[in-house]
C-alpha cells in the first residue's frame, strides 16, 4: 500500500499541466459573485479591487433517530438535535490588486474556536498557467467541498462526506472522516487551454478548527506529517462555474471531470496514516445539473501504535437538479457510505430529495430537504446497529439563505 500511494502521488504532481481555477470575482468559495458586483470599490485603471460580501443560513431542522444507540435509563429520546440554528453567519471581503494577486478573508460568527477564521488567503497569479495560493482555503478533493456555499443543490452535504467512519478501536482521538474541507497550506494551480487544470498543495491536515503550526515529523513515512493533496480536471466546454444550478444560468454547458488523492501524515493526533481517492463528475446543461462522486479512504495506524490491521472505507453519491420554472429547483440525491469498513460488509444508502426557490431580485434562497438513512447488507444485527450511530434516520431541514 505505501508503494501505491507513493507513485499515485508522484504521478499526480508530475502532470503537472493539468483544477481549473474559477474568475478571480467568483471565487471565493462562500457567495459567488459572478454577475453581482453590488458595492464594489475598483480604481479606473481595474489594478485594483474589493468587495465585501456576507452569507447567513438560518434553518429549521428534526431529526428522528432510532432506538439503536439510545439508552432508556437516561431518557434519551428519539428526536434530538432538532430546533432552529444558524449553520453559518459569514462576512469577508475579496479582491484583486497589481492585476496578478487576488485575496479572500472571512470570518464565520457561527462557528467556534478555529474555524471562526473560514478562509484567509491571497494568490499570486502571473499566468494561467501557473499560480500560488497560501493561506486557509479548500483542500483540493472533492466537488460537494469546493462548490460554493451558497450554490449547492442540498442544505446539508452527502453523509458520506461529513460522518465519522467506525474503528474497532476506543481511541478517541481516531475519528476520521472521509471530506478533508479547509486547512492551512500553500498549493501551486494552473489551467492549460481553458479545458486541464491541476492543484497540487501541502496542508497542515489539521483542518479548520485549528490555526496553529502543531505538526511533527513522521516516524514511519520519515517526511512532514501533513497532508500532501492533488486534483486534475478536464473541462471540455470551457470553466466550470462552481455551481450547483443557479437562475443566473439557465441557458449553460459546462462539465467538470476530475480525480483527486491526498494523503495526510500521522493523521488524527500522530495515530494513522489516512490515504484518500475521489473521482467526480458534474454538468450544468440549461435547466439541469447533474453530478456525481465516488470517494476511497485508506485507514492504517502508526507503528507506535501497534496495531498492524488496516482499514479501508468507500463512499459516493449522484444527485440531480431540475429548474421546474426559472426560480424553482426540484433536486434529488443517493448517497452511499461504506462506514464501518469493507471487511465488515454492509452499507448505508441514504435517499433524499429537496427543493429550492430562489428570490434573485433580492439573493435570497429558500431550501428544503427530507433524507432518510437506511441500511443494507450487514452479517450481523450488532454491525447494522453500530453503522448508523450518530445518525438521524429522518432527518428534514428547511433553510433560509440571504447573500450580499
């Protein structure tokens, strides 16, 4: 398996001609801005620019969860974690300046600790061809990740993505999990013909709670333990907005094909090595967006661990928008997640369907989901029991959102 990951990796960054970058206006991965330039301060000559936007959520939620995992002598009950919340009250500013760099930095209020600071990052780009970004930003895996926030066809990202896989082990801190999201780290990323695209970075691998430099150096692997990322792409009409569908763009072609890999370096407190695959796919046809993931995650523990068992995990999901009329977006999702390791067997499937309407006069965006979280071929009643601990088995989120 090291063999493997190591000349994946090396393969990965020696293509180094081929992840699309989006407009310097629109990417800022929380609003986009394409279209929208509302207070906008830009000198006459255009050397220099700035906007300041927002982005707050406020959602209704309930969730229903069975009766595995709970435990009537406490009085637990099977609805929880439901009410109202705010899953993000963003406000940050982006930019451009000197024609060649462009920054970004946000602050979300609804989040604690770390990941307070979202994103704060600025980019050198001579060329198209070849640019350097440095700071806190999206790790380059996974399209429901790097789609902007106030873009995406679901409120709530693929289960697949955001859960914890199960260990048999009760080490606390090995709680892995499959999306890598926003870290700390410098990448060099480019585009070659308007259609190849590459990103090829080194983060902390720590991800957005923490801000701080608290990693070592790797007992076994005898390099930084960081995590060492890739992501090439290949967009035939053009640069793919990062987009889950939009009324700005009834009357589209793009596609967007890539694969990915990372792999993060004492991982999880200095406790595994965790080797990460994805592939993707997504098209935004007129009315329509479709798009797909299949993601593999590679689990195995350090040598002061002493543990020589390894595990492996897989996930996946398709999902479907449709522009019924030009503000509103019926949506479907499948989600699968292979969580408690593929020498166990049995998976989570995970149905969801949802609807958007969107006030674009005034950015604002009403969105509605129902997911329910079933389970299928496990060998034994306690795995099945254990796969979906955490997990609501209903879950319907309503969300308002309003962009500026």
């Amino acid at each position: 398996m090291k063999k493997l990951i190591t000349i994946f990796l090396l393969s990965l960054t020696a293509v180094f001609p081929a992840l699309a970058q989006y407009d310097a206006d629109t990417e800022n991965g929380v609003v986009s801005l394409a279209g929208h330039k509302g207070f906008t301060f830009e000198t006459k000559s255009g050397d220099f620019l700035f906007k300041p936007y927002l982005l707050v959520q406020a959602s209704a939620n309930y969730n229903y969860y069975d009766d595995a995992g709970l435990d009537p002598a406490y009085n637990q009950d099977n609805v929880a974690n439901s009410g109202f919340a705010i899953p993000y009250a963003v406000l940050g500013f982006t930019g451009k300046a000197f024609k060649i760099v462009t920054f970004n930095l946000s602050i979300n209020a609804a989040a604690k600790g770390g990941a307070i600071l979202q994103q704060a990052w600025a980019d050198i780009r001579p060329k198209e061809a070849i640019g350097v970004r440095i700071g806190k930003f999206k790790t380059p895996f996974s399209h429901a990740y790097l789609t902007t926030l106030g873009e995406t066809l679901f409120p709530v990202m693929p289960t697949s993505l955001t859960a914890p896989v199960i260990l048999p082990y009760s080490l606390n801190a090995v709680t892995p999990h499959i999306g890598t999201g926003f870290d700390l780290g410098v990448e060099v990323h480019g585009m070659f013909a308007k259609k190849f695209g590459y990103q090829v970075g080194i983060f902390n691998g720590t991800g957005a709670d923490i801000n701080m430099a608290t990693k070592t150096f790797s007992d076994d692997w005898h390099i930084p333990s960081l995590l060492y990322a890739a992501r090439l792409t290949w967009q035939p009409f053009g640069v793919m907005p990062a987009s889950q569908g939009s009324p700005r763009d009834l009357k589209i072609n793009k596609m967007l094909v890539g694969i990915s890999g990372s792999l993060n370096v004492e991982s999880e407190n200095e406790s595994t090595n965790d080797f990460r695959l994805g592939a993707e796919f997504s098209w935004l046809k007129d009315r329509w967006y479709f798009g797909a993931e299949f993601y593999y995650m590679h689990v195995g523990f350090t040598k002061r661990q002493k543990i020589d068992k390894s595990y492996d995990y897989y996930g996946g999901y398709a999902q479907a928008g449709y522009f019924i009329t030009p503000k509103l977006q019926g949506a479907l999702r499948y989600d699968i997640f292979e969580r408690n390791s593929s020498g166990k067997g049995g998976l989570l499937n995970m149905p969801a369907i949802g609807v958007n309407y969107f006030f674009d006069k005034i950015n604002l965006k009403l969105q509605g989901m129902y997911q329910y979280t079933g389970r299928t071929g496990h060998d034994r009643q306690m795995d099945r029991d254990e796969d979906n601990l955490g997990l609501a088995t209903s879950n319907v989120t309503i969300m308002a959102q309003y962009t500026f």
